[in-house]
C-alpha cells in the first residue's frame, strides 16, 4: 500500500511491508561528522538517567525531534500537513509524464503519510500519556482513512499504469526502481483499483473498518482482567498485583512454580470475553469480506501475495511437514514433562497447557544447573549492549553512541537514543530503546518503525529512526540490571530489526529496511539470536558486574545444550499458532466458532488437551499485525539457520562475511524479491570458506 507500514513484533510487527548502484549515495553521509556529544554505549546503559539534569536540556523539540508533536494536539497539526502536502503530490504524480520521477514522486508521497502514521502508530501504544495515545490513534485513522482512499484513486492508477504500459520506459529502469514501481501497482491491485466507484468505496469502507478493529482487538488482547480476592485461596493472592479489594490478572505467570498460580491465571486470564470475541468475529469476517471483494478466495490469498511462501496451500504444507518431523520428539518431551510434574506433584501430575514453560525450564535446571539468577550477575544490559556494539563493529564497522535527547525528545525519562554510526559512511540512523518495564506498557518486545530511510531530491539521505521496546526491570541502588539468558537473546533479537533498518540503503523508502515480506523481515533478528548463544561472541562482553570474572565457557555451554530440552515442543506450540492464524483466514464463512477451531487446531497440532471456558485467541495479538503471516517466524528461523552455517558458523566475526550479508541481503530491504537475495548469498558464501 502507499503506507508502507513497518515490521513490528508481536502487533506493531509488522505492517504490510540496490546496493552496488547507491554507494555513492551512501558516501554522502560521510559529511555528517562525529558528534562531540556522544558517549560509550555500554556505560549509558549501566547509569540511571538523572532527571533533573534531562528535564534542563535547552528547548522543548517534541517527541523524536517534531517540534509539533511537543503537545498530544500536535498530532492535529502534523496530519493536516501530511493531508495537505498529498494533495499537492497527487496533483504531481498526475500531470508528471511517465518516467522514474514517477517512483520518486509515489514515494515521496508514501514518506509523507508514514512519517505520521509510523510514527502514531508507536505512540498510541507506547507513550504513557492517554492524551498523547488517543491523538495518536486519531492520526492513525485518518491517515488509514486517507491511504485506502489514494489506493483506489483511477487518476493515480493511471498515472503509475502509463509507466509500466511502457515496456521501453521500465526496461531503462534500474532493477529497484522497476521493483518499487511494481509493488506500488500491486497495493493498487489488492485494494481493488479494477472495481467500479461503488466497490471502491465498499474497499474502502472496509479498509477503514479493518483499521478500527484492529485496534480495538489489540487493545483487548491485553486488557488485565480484575477478580475480587476471596475468590482465590489466600496462600496464592501475593502472586497477584491488588486494586483495593481485587487482584489484577496482568498474563500467564507462565514461569511461577506454584502449578495452582499457572492454572488460576490461564484459566482467569483466558476466560472468554463477549466484546473481544464479537470484535475477533468482525475483523476475521470483514477481511474475508475485503478479499472476495478484490477478486481473492481468501484473506489469507490476498495476504501472502509477494511473500516467499506466495500462497496458504504451500505455508499448510509447510506447517503439516514441520509437525511430521517434530511429532515424536514431541511426544517424547511431554513425557520428559510429564515425568516431572509427576515427580513434583504427585497428586495432580496431568500435564496442563500452563505447564510446558515453567516443567522445561525445570528440566533444563536440573540436567544443565542452568538456573537465570546464576547467569544474571554476568549479563548487565550495559555489558550486553557493549557487546552488540563489538560485534557491529567488527562485523559491519557500525559502532553505536548514547547520545543525549532535548528535552521532549522522548516519553519516558529513562528511554535512551542511540546514534548508529559506520566507519567510513558516518551516521546512519538513530534507535531509541525503550527498554524498561512501566505501568501500562505492553508486554510484547518490539521494533517500531519511525522514519524510513531514503534518497531525498537534494542527493542527501534521509536517516532511519526505529524504537525498541523492551520490558527489562530497572537498575537498583545496588546493582543495574541484569539480564537472563533469554532477556539477552530478546535484546540481540529486536537490535537484529534496528540493524536491519539502520543498514538498509534503499533510494525508497518504501522498501527501506524492515519494509519487506513478513516471511523475510524475521531473518535478520533471529539471525542475530545465533549470536547471542555463540561462545566467541559472548565471550567478549559476559563478565560479572562486580568482579569483572568471565561467564566460564563451560556455563555458556550448558546453556546452549539446554535449549535442546523440549526445543520440539515448543516449536510445534507455533506450529499449532500458525495453524490456527491460518485456518482463521481461511475460506468463510467459518465453519466452526473460533474457540472450537481452536479447540480442534490445538488437538491436531499440539497434542496437550484444550482448556474448556478459555479461548487463547483472544489474547493472540499477532492477529492484527501478521494476520496469515504468523508462520513467518518458522519459515524466517529455516532461512537464518542456513546464513549461519553458511556465513558465520566457522567465524562469527568475519568481517567479509558480514560485508557481503550487507551487501546482499540487508542493504536490499525489500528492494529485491527475498529469494533472489538467499539464492545469492548461498551461492557467494562458498567463496568465504577457507581452503
């Protein structure tokens, strides 16, 4: 679509989303000088920020530098001026004859929608202000509300059609110009630009629709749920935030080993809710509603158009495969459960689906002694962050900076902004990472796309802004803090995104960095989380907070053999997710209601028994922002596996290695058809092995 939305994880993730030719355009970043206000990574990290000193920082600049967005009514001020500016570039676009200014001017106009609603889209959900979050929702609605209209706009149609009617005219283009034109086309294709006026304006009514539920449904799927106390048994209530007389189900608390605290928030947090449910109905209905309309079977056919699955015939076959491979051994790891909640409790020993986390986890102690708090004192997050920025830098000569916002920059005082900066190219972008826990905030880690990188007219480049969102517990007066082994691999994971947009050079923004298949966009952060339990890469930086000791080797070892435990089971649970994200974008009307197709989906992909009176999929917030596309994690985790053998196994520093994953794969976006991009770096790796 015009509004290239970014690839987020969990429900920001992911919104619908050449090299060689432009490193001389790279090279014109190189005037942007090193800054005398940037400071080592690692050591902002480990400091609490001092508020005082924050809030006397010179002006007010606004959120991420927009001097309008210093007041939640700036997001007034901020549409009205994108509404107006695409006016005038439609007006362009259709009375600039066909050409390559054809792609820059659509582009520009993309820019100009998705530096509001990119940057909206964040803030209805990550900024602690309900003001703040409720203009930015607006925003988001009105802009939605514009780009559906633009993407059934005949005049606009036919000012992009003149271009790729002419066969001389595209065959002058270069390959990524040709792509960006084509994908333009296509977003006009699945919007229904072919329907006469009245099934436009039906396209685009439901577009519209599909919007707001969407957020409604997002918003329910973490909506804590309230209970009065008495209604559990006393010896569980500490395990539960209060409100008075009430206790607050906030989640899971998948990892308690109290098995009576696991069920009670499974089957409270789960119970169904009518109003989440009829809204789940409604969306899943009017994307079915939406895809017939344009001419497809399926959402999901309209979906997985252009990804390298290309259709749910071969993602089902995928996934039926992948459960073939993996049923034995996950049988044999219920058992291994089994055997010890049966040991642990013997009067209650039938495993449950609130079991398989916190029983693994067990499994894994006891065979590995691979207990978190004994890796904790090792893995401060400025130690973590030190040794992302040592593996950047010998990797791809990236090196990040703490730089200090203005006052109004941010929306938290203790987010902090990154300046990413190459050797030879300069500053390549900036990354905020809100990284701590704070009431209200969502619980998913995410990456959020702010500003998109891309060529401007005046042969500068516009530089990418991303955000990170964590959820890390804050620094004490004792000790910063420490992360677990998996904190660290979800740290390496989301900066796998940030690196992803920050090293894209695409000409467009359309196609920057993360703006790329779904099926693809996960390749770079899972890539990144077989760094993160490489010894020689840990090594660098996993040293005790007080005593500077090491992590033993021995220690990271265990680790890495203990992911093994039950590695089967929990790859068919997103087997089984898939499944169901699939079935639910299947052929309508659905014959079943969601809970039974759960029900069954569960029975056939999973094996553990559904729980009656709950429904999952109400708080399956990957719904919204990879509606069809949830197995993008597994076919993503196949592909990254390969660059690992391929590129980084025998060195995970090698420094060619890592130019040529640029070059090839990261530096592309979505500016060059995924496969292309594997199919190269398989071929060229072979010329990195030693002889």
């Amino acid at each position: 679509m015009l509004l290239a939305a970014g690839t987020r994880y969990a429900y920001r993730l992911c919104g619908r989303r050449a090299a060689a030719a432009l490193q001389g355009h790279a090279g014109r970043s190189c005037a942007r000088s090193v800054s005398t206000s940037w400071s080592p990574v690692g050591a902002a990290f480990n400091v609490k920020p001092q508020g005082h000193l924050w809030d006397l920082l010179g002006e007010r600049r606004g959120l991420f530098g927009v001097p309008e967005l210093s007041t939640p009514e700036g997001f007034q001020v901020a549409q009205e001026e994108a509404l107006r500016k695409t006016e005038w570039l439609v007006e362009r676009a259709c009375s600039t004859p066909p050409g390559p200014q054809t792609v820059l001017i659509f582009d520009e106009l993309s820019d100009c929608l998705c530096r509001v609603a990119d940057l909206a889209d964040f803030v209805k959900i990550g900024h602690p202000e309900q003001a703040f979050r409720e203009a930015a929702q607006e925003a988001c609605r009105s802009i939605g509300t514009m780009v559906e209209k633009l993407n059934t706009n005949v005049e606009l149609y036919q000012s992009l059609q003149k271009l790729l009617d002419d066969k001389k005219l595209m065959d002058s283009l270069d390959a990524e110009t040709r792509r960006v034109a084509e994908l333009f086309m296509f977003d006009f294709e699945i919007s229904g630009i072919h329907l006469d006026e009245e099934k436009r304006r039906r396209a685009v009514d439901l577009n519209v629709k599909i919007l707001d539920l969407s957020s409604a449904f997002l918003m329910g799927t973490n909506f804590p749920i309230k209970i009065q106390k008495h209604l559990l048994p006393e010896h569980i209530q500490h395990h539960f935030a209060r409100d008075g007389r009430h206790l607050v189900i906030d989640g899971l608390h998948a990892e308690a080993s109290d098995d009576l605290v696991r069920e009670a928030a499974y089957k409270i947090f789960l119970y169904p809710n009518a109003d989440q449910l009829k809204c789940l109905e409604e969306l899943l209905s009017s994307r079915d509603l939406l895809a017939n309309l344009v001419g497809y079977s399926t959402f999901s056919h309209r979906a997985l158009q252009g990804t390298i699955a290309q259709t749910p015939e071969t993602v089902m076959q995928f996934l039926e495969k992948l459960s073939e491979k993996l049923c034995e051994r996950t049988r044999k790891d219920f058992e291994m459960m089994q055997g010890m909640k049966t040991k642990l409790n013997p009067q209650n020993s039938e495993l449950m689906p609130w079991d398989p986390p916190y029983y693994s986890g067990v499994i894994r102690a006891e065979r590995y002694n691979i207990e978190p708090s004994l890796y904790c004192p090792f893995l401060s997050l400025g130690a973590c962050m030190e040794g992302l920025n040592v593996l950047f830098n010998r990797l791809l000569g990236v090196t990040l900076y703490a730089e200090q916002p203005f006052k109004g920059e941010v929306w938290c005082i203790d987010v902090r902004k990154l300046a990413v900066v190459h050797e030879s190219e300069g500053l390549l972008g900036y990354i905020y990472c809100d990284f701590f826990q704070r009431a209200n905030k969502p619980q998913q880690d995410c990456h959020f796309t702010i500003r998109g990188g891309r060529l401007k007219e005046d042969g500068s480049y516009q530089l990418p802004v991303v955000v990170l969102m964590l959820n890390l517990p804050h620094a004490s007066r004792d000790f910063p803090t420490l992360l677990t082994p998996g904190m660290m691999e979800n740290l390496f994971h989301e900066m796998g995104h940030a690196m992803h947009s920050m090293l894209g050079r695409t000409r467009y923004q359309h196609v920057t960095g993360t703006r790329c298949p779904t099926d693809f966009a996960e390749v770079p952060s899972i890539l990144m989380e077989y760094f993160s339990n490489d010894y020689r890469v840990v090594s660098q930086f996993a040293k005790h907070y007080q005593t500077g000791q090491p992590l033993p080797k021995a220690m990271v070892s265990r680790l890495c053999e203990s992911k093994k435990v039950c590695a089967a089971a929990e790859m068919q649970l997103q087997v089984f997710y898939a499944a169901l994200d699939q079935i639910y974008h299947g052929q309508h009307p659905l014959k079943k209601s969601t809970t039974d197709i759960l029900m069954e989906t569960q029975e056939q992909f999973y094996g553990l028994p559904y729980v009656p009176d709950t429904a999952w999929q109400l708080r399956f917030s990957h719904l919204v922002g990879y509606g069809a596309k949830y197995y993008s994690y597994l076919m993503s985790r196949a592909v990254a596996s390969m660059v690992w053998k391929e590129c980084f196994l025998q060195d995970p520093f090698n420094r060619a290695a890592g130019e040529r994953y640029r070059r090839e794969m990261l530096a592309h976006g979505g500016g060059k058809e995924p496969m292309l991009m594997i199919q190269v770096l398989w071929r060229n790796s072979f010329l990195l092995l030693p002889s």
